[in-house]
C-alpha cells in the first residue's frame, strides 16, 4: 500500500532492488520475484525470480522460473507492452497493453477465476508490482498489488484492497515515458520515467 496515498515530499532515489534492477526495461519481458511455484507462496514471495514473456506475433503470454516448466497463462494477441506480479497468493497479476489499450489479467476473489479488465481509453504504459515481498508484510496485510499507468500526462495508481476499482492521482505532469515500478534498496515503492 502506499502510504497516505501520495508521493514522498521529498523524493528518496535509490537503486531498484532485484530483478527491477535489470536494465533496459524490455517492453515485452519482464522479471518478478515470486515463490517456488504458481499458486504456491509457501516459500514467501521472494524465492526465485520469474520471467513474464509476452509474444507479440502469437499474443501467447509464457511465465518460466529456475526450476519451474515454462507456462502458457494466456493469449492475447497484438500485445505490445507487458508487465508482472503476483499477488499474495503467487497468482500473476499482468499489466499489458493490446491494440493500444491498456489492460490487466488479475485472479478476482469474488468470481474465483481470472479475468481481464481493461483501464479505458487514453491510458498507457500500465506497470505493477507487489509492493512490499516480505512475509511480515504478507502476514500483516499490508502489502498490494499495484498497477501505475499515465493518462494525460498524469501518474495514477489502483491498488488490490480496492479490487482496482479506486483510481487515485500521484502527481500531474509527468516526464517522459512511464517504464517500471518497483522496491528500492531503500525500502521505498520508485517510479521509473525515461525522458
């Protein structure tokens, strides 16, 4: 969760922690730590790190671990940009971007299946993370998927506590492109832009 629902007043930069701290950002791979096995969070969210791949040509969505078969979780075809986390739960969260629209796939407790909903027109650049992998934050409940997006040159973020309904503003006039969030050695959730 975010505290206060806003931006630190006084920014606090730090390098990303793994595997946020992989360089360039690749529209169509991402890197998460998450645990040994889908679905499976016994060994905390921090066992292993997964690799989300999305095939732009075929829209076919792969997840794939040290240890772990690699997994078809869905297709969705004309994707351009794709984003990973998992929730408490190791169920993936994907952000993504198909036919310009920005989108995200996310396991809905009230309906027990996943499902795809879409964030409407004039977002993009959709990016999420589990904000806090500690098991302490896990266990105290208060950790949350999150997915940031820009819409008119504006930061947004929808958290998971809300079912991502709640959309909330963190700052207006953003510069350049929205590329990762995540964790930094400072224990701080960090925006990434590019200009």
């Amino acid at each position: 969760m975010i505290p206060q629902e806003r931006l630190s007043s006084v920014p606090q930069p730090a390098d990303y922690c793994a595997p946020d701290d992989i360089d360039p950002p690749n529209a169509l791979t991402d890197y998460e730590l998450g645990g040994p096995a889908l679905n499976d969070a016994t060994g905390g969210l921090q066992d292993r790190i997964w690799t989300l791949h999305a095939e732009g040509t075929t829209g076919n969505v792969y997840l794939s671990a040290p240890g772990v078969f690699r997994t078809l979780l869905f297709t969705a075809p004309g994707i351009t940009e794709a984003s990973l986390a998992f929730d408490q739960n190791m169920r993936p969260f994907v952000a993504f971007v198909q036919g310009g629209r920005a989108k995200f796939r996310w396991y809905d407790t009230e309906i027990e299946a996943n499902r795809i909903s879409d964030l409407g027109d004039g977002d993009h650049s959709p990016r999420c993370t589990m904000d806090d992998k500690r098991t302490s934050a896990t266990e105290l409940g208060q950790n949350d998927v999150i997915l940031a997006y820009v819409r008119a040159g504006n930061l947004y973020y929808r958290q998971q506590r809300d079912r991502f309904e709640v959309e909330r503003l963190l700052h207006e006039g953003v510069p350049g492109r929205f590329m990762r969030v995540g964790m930094h050695k400072g224990g701080r959730l960090q925006f990434l832009f590019i200009e």
